[in-house]
C-alpha cells in the first residue's frame, strides 16, 4: 500500500431501502449490514453504462450506514424455457422472508476521472435489488489522508485486520466481482469481517483499529475512515 494522500471525489448515495444478499441462504434472504464490492463494481458498471472489472479501477473506498434492519414478504417467480429458441414462462411461484436496510447512505469514494459518470449515469443507481433505487446526494472534490489507526464503521475489512486488530466482527465469504459473461463468473473471492453501520441514537456504532499496515485511509474534510481497495490486491489479494 502506497503512504501518499490520493485526490478523490466523495459520492454520498442515498435510498429508501437497500438489500445484499447474505450468500448461500435460500429460504430467508438475509441481508448484509455493508454492500460487497460486487455490489460497488455493479454501481460503477451502472454509471459508466458498461462492465466494469477490478483491472480499470486503480483503487475505491467507501462505507455504509443505515437507520434499522427489517423484513418484508416477497414473491419469487421461478422462470424456465425448456429450448433456447422458446419463450420463457413461468414454471414457479415463492413467498420468501426478505430483509432489507432502512435509510441507507453509502458513501463512495473513486479516482476523479470518475466525476462525469456518476454526474450523469447511464442507468439507474441501486443498492442491492431493483427497487432499492439510490439517489446520489452529494459530489465533492476529496482528500484522502493514510493513517495508521481510527476507529471505523459500516466497513468491510481484510480477515486479517480483523485477527491483528482483535475486532469483533461478523466473517463472510464474498465476491470481488463478477464477469461480464451470463454465467456471472466470480473474479475473486475473499473473506472479509463486516463492521456494522447501523446508526444508533444518530451515530454508527465504531471498531478501534491500531494496526491497519497501510490500509487506511481519511478523508480530510469529513474526517471519515476507510480501508482503501487498490487493484493489485482487489485482482491478487496478499500474494
């Protein structure tokens, strides 16, 4: 990790709801406290109007806070053609248990040639789901500091940050990024720990870390911190 600020620009999102889908559960679509950087290259691929891989980002970061957790029913529609040169039709229907975040406000930060796409995006921003529909409330020009400790919130963090620094968190496996192609390969697939960001009594509650090896960085003006994703680790991880 290099040691020097990096100019930025800082993009606040913000939406109604928001949902990311906890992997491997079925029947209760739980939702992650924090979007994976799948979610993120979704976002990024939506305002350029193109796939967007790991390879043409240099580096981002971003955080995510919400106002409460909470569920809702929904109904799923399996679809099948049995040919590939057949219309599809509907072939089944569930009623699943859905969560979803309240209030979410992510905020983004990207190199500043990134300024003209989220100006005007090609398609809709969205945190999650179709619905979950995000308006961009904020853009400013940005400063982004290394620092070596700071407490930190609505994070995803490196598994090991979270085992150097001792920080209680909730461990999932979870994808960089998909390919373009209809399978939607994986790219990479890390473990990171999940720093909540559920605001409580207006402010998100906040993990202590001492030893962030490079890791870390806050934005001048708004004092926040961030891990920093550059693309050799988001291509290669800790190689």
């Amino acid at each position: 990790m290099s040691h020097g600020a990096l100019q930025a620009i800082r993009i606040c999102l913000k939406a109604y709801t928001a949902s990311f889908r906890v992997p491997s559960f079925v029947a209760y679509q739980l939702s992650l406290a924090v979007p994976p950087l799948s979610t993120i290259f979704g976002l990024l691929s939506a305002a350029a109007g193109r796939w967007i891989l790991p390879d043409e980002v240099p580096w981002l970061a971003y955080c995510c806070t919400y106002d409460a957790r909470a569920r809702d029913l929904e109904t799923i529609y399996g679809v099948e053609r049995k040919k590939l040169e057949d219309a599809p039709r509907y072939a089944e229907r569930n009623i699943v248990w859905r969560e979803f975040l309240v209030n979410p406000e992510l905020t983004l930060f990207l190199p500043p040639d990134w300024w003209e796409s989220f100006r005007r995006p090609r398609y809709p921003l969205v945190l999650g789901r179709s619905q979950d529909l995000a308006a961009t409330e904020e853009m400013a020009e940005a400063v982004l500091e290394p620092v070596e400790e700071g407490q930190l919130f609505g994070v995803l963090l490196p598994v090991h940050l979270i085992a150097q620094n001792g920080v209680t968190a909730v461990l999932h496996n979870l994808p960089i990024a998909f390919t373009a192609d209809p399978d939607r390969q994986p790219v990479r697939i890390e473990m990171f720990g999940i720093i909540d960001g559920q605001r409580v009594q207006r402010r998100p509650m906040a993990a202590n870390i001492r030893a962030a090896g490079g890791w870390l960085f806050r934005d001048r003006a708004t004092g926040t911190i961030v891990p920093l994703y550059r693309r050799e680790w988001l291509l290669h991880g800790d190689r």
